[in-house]
C-alpha cells in the first residue's frame, strides 16, 4: 500500500518534549530521596546511597538518550496510517509492530484526544473503538483529525440508513 500517511513531523518534537519533562521528573526524584535520606530518614548508608546515585543517574541518563534521540525517529519511520474507501490501516509500534485493518462500518466510537504538548504544535490523536478494542492514530495534523473523524461518522451514518432502509 502506497498511499501511507505519516503522523506529523511536529511529533517527533512532543515526543521528544514529553521525554525530556520525564527525565528531568525521574532526576528531581532521585535528588528528593538523596536530600530526605541525607538530612531527615537516614534509610541508607552514606555508601549504599552513593551507588544509588550512580545507579540511578545513569539509569536516567539511559533512559534520557533511547527516548529523546532513538524512540522519536523510529516511531516516527514505523507509524503510518492509510485511509482508503471503506478500511482504515493504521500500523504502529516499537519494538513488535503491529498493522491493523478495520473497516470503516465497524468503528462504533471516534475520540480526540489533545495533550498540553500536542495543543501547543495543533496535534491531535484519534482513538477508533471496535467491538474488538481500541486503535490509535497517533500525532497527527489536528485539522486532518477533524476531517478523518468527521468522515468516519459520515461513513457509519450512512451505513445505518441503509440498514434501516431493508
């Protein structure tokens, strides 16, 4: 299938962004617990703390590299979503990818979903529920959102008046 469409190239940005507001919690965290058990619990050893530090910032560190410079570009490579007359394929994942057919006339429920970060860029990512469970087009265009879940309904609409005509 040629005609994929990739989420938007302002993701990797908010993916990158969120990452970095992750990281920099798990770093206050680690520096919370060395100040609480230094001035006021004493729960560890002056030693064992030290290496809980390193441990820990390193952990942090790794952590900070796989997902502000790895994880963005690949999901970016991998995630794709295909919009064709009566199915939507939406292919997604990290390490196990995982394409998704489903037809249009069996989407009971379109939902938008807008984070602070992806307002800020005018993203949005659509959930698709089924009797099956639930699919996500993730960081896309906002105005392209609102089309695609206008056409999903406009879809299922018309479904339901030919069921109703028979």
């Amino acid at each position: 299938m040629s005609n994929y469409q990739y989420m938007h190239e302002s993701g990797k940005t908010v993916m990158r962004l969120s990452a970095l507001i992750v990281t920099a919690i798990l770093c206050i965290l680690l520096i919370a617990l060395y100040f609480i058990n230094h001035i006021w619990l004493e729960w560890l050893a002056q030693e064992t703390m030290k290496w809980v530090l390193i441990c820990g910032t390193g952990l942090i560190l790794i952590y900070g590299i796989v997902e502000l410079i790895l994880v963005p570009k690949y999901r970016y490579k991998i995630f794709k979503y295909a919009v064709e007359d009566n199915t939507i394929t939406v292919r997604n994942g990290l390490w196990f990818v995982k394409v998704v057919k489903i037809p249009l006339f069996r989407i009971q429920n379109v939902d938008t979903h807008e984070g602070i970060l992806m307002r800020k860029y005018k993203l949005a990512s659509l959930t698709l529920s089924t009797a099956g469970g639930n699919t996500e087009i993730k960081l896309i265009n906002k105005d392209v959102a609102a089309k695609l879940k206008q056409n999903i309904k406009q879809v299922n609409q018309n479904n339901d008046i030919e069921t109703l005509n028979y």
